[in-house]
C-alpha cells in the first residue's frame, strides 16, 4: 500500500514539474519510511516550493486544540508560513499570490469532528475563486471505507468542526471527501486533482496499511485512542474532562464530584454497554490542563472488551447520559461561546435534538436503552442517504 506522497514521490513529483508550489501539512503525513511531507517536499530539487500553510495546531503539530496561531517564516527553509488557524481560516489572494498549485497532506482520522478536511475546503473553496489549482494527496481513513454512523450535520450548525452535511463517520478517505465538497457544495469550484493511494482497500484498517503511527495531533498519542474518539470526543461539550492533559486522552471521563466506583457499578449494570462491545472500571486522574486542570478527577476509564461489537457513538452518549442521570444538580452543558451558533455538544454531533433528547429522557426517567434505540432509527436513515449520496466520488473497491 502506497499513500498519494508515496506516489507522487515515486513519480520524482512530475505532476508538479514547472509549477509555483505551496504545501498545505502537518506532522502526520508520514510514508512509510516516517519521511514526511515536509521533509520530501523541501528536499527536492525537482519542487519548486514557494510556501507553505498550516491547519489546526501549526506546522509542527504542538499547539493545543483551539489556539490561534500566527503565520511566520519557516527557520529551516525561510519560507512563508501561512496559518489557516489564527486571523482567518481562509487563504486570501495574498496569500495565494504567485501559487500556481497548492497540495494538501495532512492524515485524516475518518470522524466529522476533526477540523483537518473542513480547513481544507476553505483552501480549496478560495482556490476556485482566485484560480489556483488543487491537488489532494490521499491517504487511508484509519477507521475504515465502510462503517457510516451517526447524523448527518444540520445546516445550521455549522462550524469548523463540521461544514457540510456529513456524518460523524463517513468511512472517506480525504480525497474522496474533498472530491465530494468539491463537486457538491464548494460554492466557487476548484480546478482540483486526488492521486489516490495505491492498493487501499475500503475495508482496511489501519494496522492493514503498514504505515507508522504518528499522532496526527497532540491528544492523539496512540491508535488507541482512535477506537474512543467518535464518541468520546462528545465530552468536549460537556464541563466533564475527557482527559485531555493527562495520557489518556478520549479514554477516560470525570470530574471532582463524580463517585468512580459508583459510576462504574452503575454502567457495568446496564445492558447496552456489554451490548456495544464496552467494559468500564473506576478512574482517577489529575489533568494537568483543560477542564479541571490541577484537580483529582473521579471517574471511569472505558475498555473496548469486543471490536466485533464496539460502537463508540453509543457507547459514550450512553456514558454521557448516564452521568446526566446520576448527577443531575451537578452535569452541565458547555454555554454557547462567544461568536459560535449553538452549543458546542450540538456543533460537534451536528443537532441540536440529541442534547435535547439526553435531557428529556433523563427527566422523565426514561433508560439508557431507549435513548439509544431512538438514536439508532435516525440514525440509521441519515447513514443510508449519505451512503449513496457518496457513490460517485469513491475511489477504492
């Protein structure tokens, strides 16, 4: 199996020959040998590279999730360095002045949430508009090309963790998805390119594709992490710790006031996290930023006991609203930042009905499993239409 950088690379980058070049990267655009896309691009004499831009935690993939960041000069290399997380989220046509083509590579994880491919639909949306061409470098989606799951994104609560009406798993490549942005909803249209990987197939994962794992951003430390995060990574919305400063990022929950062995007892009771594939034990942490930085944290660490069965969306909304239902005096909902639509939990899963129906069922005493259940009939319909919706822009078996 080859990434797009592989192919390109094999092909001593001839699709570029000529061309004023910019690389949009970050850190986990590795090959196999662990070169990345940085490292081939600015060695070689055959790319004519004349700048390069930055997605969500910089070109060096150290900043937190959410900064703001400055564009700047690249030491090594003294070009420009052109942040599309920090005074804009756009290139501007000065930015894109004297780019004949610009590359995106950057590792993809296959979940809506990540903020990766919505920066570059804003690249490739300016593309169109100032005439500049596109090329998609592609790469594997580590969860897969089949499993689609959750709802698609209302319109109205859009942001840069969702732009378009997607999934939160759409089991696409990031070629495959740009292509679709592209011919769908990119209002001024881009002259746009994917050299596809070579010998990916749909039902790959990614210790299938014999690439290295490299962090595609800070609180992604270990591919175990990438099993929790369409699901776990909901806890954002909430003013409970998902374990961000603390080496377990996306696998654990709490806060101050929860009783660990409480919570633990209370889930490994209910019939749906056995049914999911989840097994929970009490867990104790201390962050050392974000949410409740410096305090101890009670709460559980969530194992995936059964691959066959995991289903992280329903394993951690049922985590959610569970710890809604014990602690109702205490569970909040992150408020509405400042120049954002809508509660942060309802842009991250793209409704605002299931923060709605979490707080209805819990009111009413309703169980886990019901809410669930609900969940999954509409879910399942919006899962099928982008299933064909999708169809013409695959490009793997």
């Amino acid at each position: 199996m080859r990434t797009g950088l592989e192919v390109l690379h094999d092909d001593d980058f001839r699709p570029l020959a000529g061309q004023r070049v910019a690389l949009m990267t970050s850190p986990g655009a590795v090959d196999h040998r662990l070169r990345s896309a940085y490292d081939l691009f600015t060695r070689s004499a055959g790319v004519n590279l004349v700048a390069l831009f930055s997605p969500e935690h910089g070109l060096s993939g150290v900043e937190e999730a959410g900064e703001l960041i400055a564009s700047s000069t690249d030491a090594r290399t003294g070009l420009p360095v052109y942040s599309l997380h920090g005074d804009t989220f756009r290139p501007t046509a000065d930015m894109l002045a004297g780019v004949d083509v610009i590359v995106c590579d950057v590792q993809d994880i296959g979940v809506r949430y990540y903020t990766y491919p919505w920066t570059i639909t804003h690249i490739i949306e300016a593309a169109g508009e100032y005439g500049v061409r596109v090329l998609i470098l592609d790469r594997p989606n580590p969860l897969g090309g089949i499993v689609v799951d959750g709802p698609l994104l209302d319109r109205h609560l859009t942001s840069l963790v969702g732009r378009y009406p997607v999934p939160v798993r759409h089991g696409l490549t990031l070629g495959e998805l740009m292509q679709m942005h592209n011919a769908t909803w990119n209002p001024t249209p881009a002259d746009l390119t994917v050299i596809p990987c070579d010998g990916w197939r749909r039902g790959m994962l990614w210790p299938d594709t014999g690439l290295p794992w490299v962090p595609p951003s800070p609180n992604f430390p270990q591919l175990a992490t990438l099993a929790h995060y369409p699901g776990a990574c909901l806890v954002e919305g909430t003013r409970l710790s998902e374990g961000r400063g603390t080496t377990l990022p996306f696998e654990i929950v709490g806060a101050p006031w929860i009783d660990g062995p409480v919570l633990a007892d209370h889930l490994r009771g209910a019939a749906w996290g056995e049914r999911f594939g989840a097994g929970f034990r009490p867990h104790s942490f201390r962050p050392t930023f974000e949410k409740w930085a410096g305090q101890v944290c009670h709460g559980v660490q969530v194992h995936v006991l059964d691959p066959a069965r995991w289903r992280p969306l329903e394993v951690w909304i049922g985590l959610i609203a569970a710890i809604r239902t014990l602690y109702p005096e205490r569970f909040e909902w992150l408020p509405i930042f400042e120049g954002a639509s809508a509660p942060h939990f309802d842009l991250l899963i793209g409704s605002k009905w299931v923060r709605r129906e979490i707080e209805a069922s819990a009111t009413a005493g309703q169980s886990i499993e019901a809410l669930l259940a609900r969940f999954a009939v509409e879910w399942a319909d919006d899962s099928h239409a982008f299933e064909v919706q999708r169809q013409p822009f695959l490009l793997y078996d």
